[in-house]
C-alpha cells in the first residue's frame, strides 16, 4: 500500500494531478486505504488487489472550476466543492464506521475477513 501511495505522489501528472494525490495523502483515513487512479479519477479501496472493494467515493478532476466527488457505488453524487479538501473531507465523511486499513489481497479477502 505504501508503495503505490509513493508511486501517485512521486507521479508526474501523467497519471494524476499531483495536488490531488497530496491533498487524499493529507487525509489520515485515506492513508490508510490503497489509493487507485483511473483516467484521472482518484477512488479507495479496503483491499490492495483487483477486483477492488471501493468506499468512500471517486473524486473527478477539476471541470469549470469545480470539483465533483461521487459516492459509493449506487449512491450518486456526494457533491461539487471548490476545493481538493472539501472534496476529500466528503470522501473521509462517507467512509464507513471502522473503515481500514486495507488488506492485502482482493475484494473477497474483504468479504471473507468480515465473516461474510
């Protein structure tokens, strides 16, 4: 997981914004999830392998201005914020209770460590 905090943050701007990669970084929560990246959009996972166990939500790049930050999946928008901490604070403020760190492996090692 630190490995590929390491990698966004070191990154360029070919993959992400570099301000947004520090600014999730700057979140004590969000550190503590495996960080992914998907055509500039910025999502966490409790997991660090694929198929990935998102919460939180997606924050979108900046478009006219603004900041949107989608939810879960199947729960729409959280909101459109002037700026990257307004957006990663909605992120941290839809976390579930308990959330973290991630763990090594995928999305039913998630399941299967919840008991279910």
């Amino acid at each position: 997981m630190a490995a590929q905090w390491h990698r966004l943050l070191e990154d360029d701007g070919d993959i992400v914004d570099p301000e947004t990669v520090r600014a999730a970084y700057a979140q004590p929560r969000l550190r503590q999830l495996f960080p992914g990246v998907s055509h500039g959009v910025v999502f966490f996972s409790r997991c660090t392998g694929s198929p990935a166990a998102q919460v939180g939500g997606q924050v979108y790049p900046r478009h006219e201005g603004r900041i949107r930050v989608r939810g879960p999946l199947g729960v729409g928008t959280l909101g459109e914020v002037d700026t990257l901490d307004e957006a990663f604070a909605l992120v941290v403020g839809s976390l579930p209770e308990g959330c973290g760190p991630a763990v090594p492996g995928d999305a039913n090692e998630v399941r299967r460590r919840q008991g279910g």
